[in-house]
C-alpha cells in the first residue's frame, strides 16, 4: 500500500490562496434550478463498481478524472481502474476527464511539466480505447499556480480544484470549487447540507468522491454515505449533470 501524499508547506498555501484570485475566466449565470455534477478523482475501481451503478439507478451520468499512470495498480484508495472500467463507463454514459498522468502537484511543478504529463495523459487514455474527447480537467489535490491556470485553460473548458463552494451567479472555469464526499461524518454531512441548500437557493455543485468502500480512506466514503449524498441530491430537485455538460448548459458553449 503506497501512503498518500500530502501537498503542504507554507509555499503552497501562499500558491493555493493567491491562485484563487489570479487567472480567473468567470462566466456568468442566472439559474432557475441547480445543477448538481458528480465526480471521481484518480480513480480507484470502486468508484466504478459502486459509484456507476448508483448513479445509474437514478439515471444521471457522472465524469470520471482518470490518471493513466495509477492503471491496474494498488494505491491507499485500493485496486485503481483499468481499461474495461473506462469501457464500462464510456458505454453507461459518463464523462471520461483529464487529471495528470503521474498525478503530480501541479503548484510544484512547471507548466511545461503539468502540460506533458497531461498529455501523456491524455495519450495513454487514447491507447486505453477512450473515444470521447477530455474537456474537463482537475488538478490534483487541488494545487495549482495562476501560471499553470493560464497555461491549461485554452485546453480544457473547465479546470477543477478542491475547494469547498456551490457556484452561484458566476464561476471561475480556471478553478471551480468542489465539494468531497469524504471525511467521515462531518464531511458526509456537509456535503449532504451543501445539496439540500440548492432546494431554496439555486447553484451548480460539484462533487468529488474517492474509494467508496465498507472502510473508506479518509478521501473516501462508505456505500451507505454515498447513498445519503445522492439520496440528499434527489430531495433537493437539482438536475444531475456531468462536469463537460453542465458547463455547456450554463456557458452557451458546445461541447
Ligand atoms: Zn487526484
């Protein structure tokens, strides 16, 4: 078992905040019902085998962040995907999205570096009999740099951090926040208040799980907790949009 990294040290908090600010390309919207979109980072087979089914049962589609480099290995979140999960999910419907090959800390490294290793990315996907083309981006562990916000954003429509929030009236496509289904109850439990305010209030959600699994990391959740989250989700009323779709519904853009 591989122990998970930790982006930390006083450089990266100052990176992390000041990229909130810098680099941004808002888009602006008037929404009349929530949108709630549903990802998975890395991802470890049980996002497929438990996540993908559960979306399914309720007929919504979610996007799938895939690092090519974690293919068929063992990591903290256990067995990762392999090429006929990326099968499985293209033909149910999902939305296959780009992280970086080797899932490196994109705030530590060069933008010519976080471009060839989401090229790679990108190519090993390719190979792997991926069809649909990657719009949709996120940075792992959510660290990223402004430099690094400009050089990916004429590749992807959207780039996706980790940072809490619900994006109401405007968003910035360079960095959308997103909330964690993980951190055991506390976290279940705010990602469950976060869709139940959208009921009154409208917004796009974005959601991220890890290993959903009997006992979880503590990036991951438990079957049951997933089940509270959509479950959440449903009461609310939101439509249920993968990240590329829900971007064209509120940017005018095609996908
Ligand atoms: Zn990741």
């Amino acid at each position: 078992m591989n122990a998970p990294y930790i982006p930390g040290g006083w450089q990266s908090r100052f990176t992390r905040q000041i990229s909130r600010f810098l680099a941004r390309d808002e888009i602006q919207f008037d929404l009349d019902h929530a949108i709630v979109s549903i990802s998975f980072d890395d991802f470890p087979k049980s996002a497929v085998s438990e996540g993908a089914p559960a979306l399914e049962a309720r007929g919504w589609s979610g996007t799938y962040y895939a690092s090519a480099g974690y293919l068929g290995q063992t990591t903290h979140h256990g067995t990762m995907f392999d090429a006929e999960d990326l099968q499985r999910l293209e033909l149910g419907g999902h939305e296959i999205a780009c992280h970086t090959y080797e899932h490196l800390d994109c705030a530590k490294a060069s933008s010519a570096e976080v471009i060839s290793s989401l090229e790679h990315n990108e190519r090993a996907l390719k190979e792997l009999g991926v069809k649909q083309t990657l719009s949709s981006f996120a940075y792992p562990y959510g660290e990223t740099a402004p430099a690094i916000k400009t050089a990916l954003a004429s590749r992807f429509q959207t780039l996706r951090g980790v940072r809490p929030g619900i994006m109401r009236g405007r968003a910035d496509r360079n960095l959308l926040p997103a909330v964690g289904i993980d951190g055991g109850d506390a976290g279940i439990q705010r990602a469950i208040e976060a869709a139940e305010s959208l009921a009154h209030h409208p917004g796009w959600l974005v959601l991220y799980a890890h290993d959903i699994q009997a006992e979880p990391t503590e990036w991951g959740c438990t079957p049951h907790d997933f089940e509270r989250v959509l479950a959440a989700i449903d009461r609310s009323g939101a439509q249920v949009l993968t990240v590329r779709d829900a971007y064209a519904a509120l940017s005018g853009e095609p996908t």
